[in-house]
C-alpha cells in the first residue's frame, strides 16, 4: 500500500523543491527489490528470513562507485536500503543484517514509544522468542552490541510508562529522548539541532520511522496510535533537516492499511516520507563520498 501510495510522487516529476533535488534523476539507481517471504507459522525463523533477505540486498554491488572504498567494515561502498514493514520488530534483524557489514550503527528512530522495555516489562517475557516483539527490539539490539553506545537518539516520544525506570533503562540501551510536546517549546529548529549534535554528520546512520509518530489524525493506520503527535508536514520538515546526516540504510514501519480511511491518508504519509529520506540519502551522494572527502559529483 505504501507502494500505492508512492505513484503520486513519480506522476508530479518526483523534483523536491525545499530540498532541490530529484532522486528518480541523479547519480542513484532507485529499485523496488520486491517483497522479502516471510513464513507467517514461526516467529524465529521469519526474523532470519528478514535478516539474510535483507543482507543478500546490501551486500550486493551498486549501481555506482561498486568498486570504490565505502565505510563499511570491509572498506566497500554498498547501496542504501530502505525496508518498508509492518510490525516494528522487523528493525532488529535488519539492524543485526546492517551489523554484519557496518559494525554496531547509530540510529535516529522516530516514534511515539521508546521500543526499549525489558522483556519481563513489556509482554511479561514467557518464552525467549515471546520476549522479541514491537517494544523490545531495541532492548534485544543493545543486548546483542548492534548499537553504537551514546549516539541514538528518539523523536517523537510521547507514550505513557511503567515507571521512570522505563527512561533509566533507555539510557542504558544509548538512546537520548527528544519528546513530542518539545516542538512547542524549542520548535522544529530545536529538534532538528537536538538530533544532528547527537548523531553527528561523520559517523554511518540508520534511521527507523514508526509512521505512529504522527499523530492519528494524520495517520490513523497504525497499530499502538498515540495522540499528541506532530502533522505530516511538521514530520517532513523535521526529516528534511537531517541534510548533511550520513545516512546509510531506513526503515518505515507500522503502516495498516486496514484501519486507514477512503483517501489511505496513512500510506500517503508513509509514502512521502520515505520520499523525503530516499531524496535526503541521493543528495548526499554515493557512500563512498564519507571516505573519499567527498570528491564525486554532487547533485
């Protein structure tokens, strides 16, 4: 449905005006790589099957500077993914499939929980595999050293809690928290500066978007909405000021076709978001421009 969602962009010319550029017309190759099957009958190995899909992608040579040195770990330059999913829980064998090639990565993640719980705080943790779900892919990711220390950052938050130690443990999984209700104080600017000076503008980034971090009248197709959330536009601006952001892979998540209304305001609102961080990634050029000081041709 994001897809769907997606064609209005191409019909209008696909050029990003406040951000000047186009991605469907540049130095990039953009693909839809189709869907990754998943079986529906077991939990573990379906998170294998989004893990090695994903990896076969990635480690696979792009269509430019395939033979110049890159930032990963092997010194390669490798293409950007961007995965579109459903249940948040996807974004720990994505982030373990980005380790395999970038070592433990900085993540912006923009939305309206933390995704950090416990296990035994969040689902009561019954079974290992039942102890891997949508609020605690991040706590497992920390867990399994997927997460580069002190350099992640929320957007977003605006979820109730089990208790304060609910932020004590995000901290200790390296998570800084900028809240929802912050835009009213410090703005979209002040948002903007609180994640660029967390992340850095040197370092690889992932960046994960649960489409909940708008609110629900914006975005009512989702599984845990939260009101009190910022307008698609505010979302956008917000994304568009991560220019300079050495983003290297994303994800947009939680998208529920289902619930969402006649016009499919929600999968429109994923769609262009993935529009602004796909337009974000080809204006920066090609991953071998973070080790080479940037001497390819820039858009």
């Amino acid at each position: 449905m994001i897809r769907q969602g997606s064609r209005k962009v191409r019909f209008s010319g696909g050029y990003n005006v406040p951000l000047d550029a186009n991605p469907f017309n540049s130095w990039a190759k953009v693909i839809d790589c189709g869907d990754i099957p998943v079986t529906s009958y077991d939990n573990a190995y379906a998170l294998k099957q989004i893990e090695e899909g994903h990896h076969y992608i990635l480690s696979r040579p792009p269509h430019t500077d395939s033979k110049e040195p890159g930032p990963s770990k092997k010194g390669k330059t490798l293409p950007r993914v961007i995965t579109l999913g459903g249940d948040h829980t996807i974004t720990l064998p994505l982030l373990r499939s980005m380790n395999r090639e970038y070592g433990p990565i900085t993540v912006i993640h923009f939305d309206s929980h933390l995704d950090t719980w416990r296990p035994k705080v969040f689902g009561g943790s019954p079974s290992h595999q039942a102890s891997i779900n949508h609020g605690t892919y991040f706590y497992h990711a920390s867990e399994e050293g997927l997460l580069a220390n002190d350099t992640n950052i929320h957007a977003g938050i605006r979820t109730t809690l089990s208790g304060l130690s609910d932020y004590e443990n995000d901290g200790y999984c390296g998570f800084e928290i900028v809240e929802a209700r912050e835009i009213d104080t410090i703005g979209m600017d002040g948002i903007i500066k609180k994640i660029k000076h967390r992340v850095g503008l040197e370092r690889p980034v992932y960046l994960s978007l649960d489409i909940d971090t708008l609110d629900p009248a914006f975005a009512p197709a989702t599984g845990t909405p939260e009101t009190g959330g910022w307008s698609t536009r505010e979302l956008r601006t917000i994304i568009r000021g991560l220019e300079g952001v050495n983003l290297v892979a994303a994800d947009i998540v939680e998208v529920a076709p289902a619930y969402d209304t006649n016009a499919e305001h929600t999968t429109m609102a994923a769609a262009d978001t993935l529009y602004e961080i796909m337009t974000l990634m080809v204006k920066r050029g090609p991953l071998s421009k973070m080790v080479d000081g940037g001497q390819n041709e820039e858009l």
